[in-house]
C-alpha cells in the first residue's frame, strides 16, 4: 500500500509539472519504464523490468472516473469508436452486458486473435486482462486516478512470446500509438457525455413512443362493444381487458419516474445494467417470456367504457412524449428493477413501455383471428 500511494504522489508531481510547463500536454506515452511512477500490480511473470515488451499511454480526461469506468468496460462497443479493434468483441457469458472480473472474452485486434480474461476488476479505479497463447503472453492493465478536473486514464501492457519479438522488429510503434488512439476516443466520448438526453436519443425515443401509439390507434379503431368484450377462450383476456391494462401500465410511467427521481442519480451503479437498449423490445416480445401481471395492472373495471380507458391512455402517452422532449432529467443515471429485464434505466424504461404496448397490440390482433370473433 505505501508503495502504491508513494507511486501515486511521483506521478501527480511529473503530471503537474508538465502541465505547468505546457497547458496543451494532456496526454503522455513512452516504452520505457518507470518503476517510481508505476500504479499497475503487475504478476510477477508480467513485471515490465523482466518482459520483452512494455508500453505506457496516459491522458487527461474531463469527466467523473464513473463516466470513464462505464464506457471502458463496455467491450461491445469498443469495434464503434476504437480502430484497435476489428471486430465485435464477444463476452464469454451470454447473460453478460460489460466486463466483470473472472469473464474471458473474444477480440481481434492487430490480425490477432485473442482470448483475454478478467485478473483485475475494482469498479472506478482498476482493471486488468491476461492473454496465454502459444506465441504470445500478455498483461493489459487500465488505472484510473481522480484528479481536481476529472481523472487521469492510464494503460500500460507487458508481452513475452515470439509475435513480441517480431513486433519489437516490424511494428514498433504501432501498439503504443493504437493505445494512443484507445485513450483519445474514450476522451472525447467521456466529455461528450451529459446527464441529459442527447439530441440523438431523445428524437430516436420521441419516434418509438409516437409509432406504438400510432399501432394501438389502428388496433382499437373501429372495433365494436360486442368484439371488445369477445372472449376467445375461458380465462384469456377480451380486447376491453387488454385496453385497460394497458392503460394502467402506462400511467405508472410518471409514479417510477417521481419516485426514482427523488433519489440521488447513481452513474456509479451503471454496470449493473444487464441489457442492452437494442435488446429490450426482443427481450418483451419474446414469446419465451410468459408475463405474469401484477395485481394492481390486472384488468378490474376501473374505467366506465373501454373508449374512456384509450382516452386516458392516449392523453398519457402525449404526455409522456411531452415530457421526453422537454426533460433535463438525469434518465440515464436513476434506475428500477423489471422482472423481465433487471435493473434498467428510466431512458430505457422508456422502451419497455412502447414494447410491453406492441406487445398487447399483437395480443389483441390474435384475438381478432381467433375462431368466433364477431365480424
């Protein structure tokens, strides 16, 4: 622990003395290394004063080190931002959303590929992966040290094997500027990230919400009190049924959203978030899913006529179309837990909505099919 803490000190000390020295230096990279500056907890098979190869690539970045964790753990977008990479990584556990400590995963980076897993993880502060292959061994490390604007991303790998001696010849430079690249991407990634919706999601939510009510119009347009209170079988739901328990999912939007946004906004907690936003409106469709709905959702009677419940849903639903174009709202950093989906986000409970929607809409299209059904 001293060794670390005095590791820490040096390299602060040589940070703020180069930024005193030019303000526009934010970024350092060597292959040299320097024990007194070093803050990664090397094996000792790995320790860069015995491995053939070491590179070192550090930067200044603008952001909380929850913001930097939360996008350098997220490994499936690394091949959308990161040239490194040439394909789409693939995590060892299916049930996995980012990173975790003990995962292995899949990459291909510098026509290798590779099968790293997870020796290091602390949330925020250090990760680290290690490769074993025949030709090559490796030890990828990441540290992340607060600092009085944000923090400091560092990155530094040691190698052994003979594709190390033949990088050391042909290529180099190459891992030291690809590392280089890694940095200043997740950089600009990190400074652009705002707690509010950006225009991109906002408009992208904006038009799921307007398209599944525009389905739900056409689904309950012109359907008369006999076909909406049709049964197709004993103990299945009439369209009148399914109308109000849509309604009801709908208007406990605004009591999730008042209620979690009374709580501090947690980004810390982000990696906890199981599912992707592109995996949501599958993961409800999913006849694999058997939903079981609560009690206060269950179909009561609770509106005088299936035309008041879809008035009342409607009025929700431009409401809540309001409000995503308007918010300032923290979506991103407050969250609740789904049965179906865990621990989601209220940007992403968003998308739940307008699927659990198009899910009724094809329930009751199924209904309308159904032998019997007045026509």
């Amino acid at each position: 622990m001293t060794k670390f803490i005095f590791a820490s000190v040096m390299l602060l000390l040589r940070t703020s003395t180069i930024s005193a020295q030019d303000n526009v230096i934010e970024s350092f990279k060597t292959k040299k290394y320097n024990p007194s500056a070093n803050l990664v907890i090397w094996p000792e098979e790995f320790n860069p004063a015995k491995a053939r190869w070491y590179v070192y690539n550090e930067i200044e970045i603008k952001a909380k080190p929850e913001v930097v964790w939360n996008i350098l753990i997220d490994a499936k977008k690394w091949h959308t931002y990161y040239k490194g990479i040439q394909t789409p990584v693939k995590l060892s556990d299916p049930a996995a959303a980012t990173l975790e400590h003990g995962l292995s995963f899949k990459m291909h980076t510098m026509n290798i590929h590779l099968d790293p897993v997870i020796k290091e993880f602390v949330p925020y502060e250090r990760m680290a992966w290690e490769v074993h292959r025949r030709n090559l061994q490796a030890y990828h490390a990441w540290v992340i040290l607060p600092t009085s604007n944000g923090c400091k991303l560092i990155t530094s790998e040691t190698q052994n094997g003979f594709l190390t001696f033949l990088q050391k010849i042909f290529q180099p430079h190459k891992l030291l500027n690809l590392h280089q690249n890694w940095l200043e991407t997740i950089k600009a990634r990190a400074e652009e990230t705002t707690p509010q919706l950006n225009d991109i999601d906002r408009a992208k939510i904006k038009d799921i919400l307007n398209s599944s009510l525009l389905k739900f119009n056409s689904a309950v347009n012109n359907v008369s009190e006999v076909q909406l209170n049709f049964r197709p079988a004993p103990g299945k739901w009439t369209i009148a049924e399914c109308i109000e328990h849509i309604t009801l999912a709908e208007l406990e939007f605004p009591k999730i959203l008042e209620k979690e946004m009374q709580k501090p906004a947690k980004p810390a907690l982000r990696y906890k978030i199981r599912i992707q936003d592109d995996e949501i409106r599958s993961k409800m469709m999913s006849k694999k899913w058997k939903a079981k709905s609560p009690g206060i959702l269950k179909p009561s009677n609770q509106f005088t006529s299936s035309k008041e419940a879809i008035e009342t849903f409607t009025t929700q639903r431009s409401k809540t179309i309001a409000y995503v174009e308007l918010t300032k709202d923290d979506v991103r950093n407050h969250y609740w837990k789904h049965p179906l989906t865990g621990k989601i986000d209220l940007y992403q409970t968003l998308l739940l909505m307008s699927a659990h929607l198009e899910r009724h809409i094809e329930q009751i299209e199924n209904i309308k099919l159904s032998n019997g059904f007045p026509r």
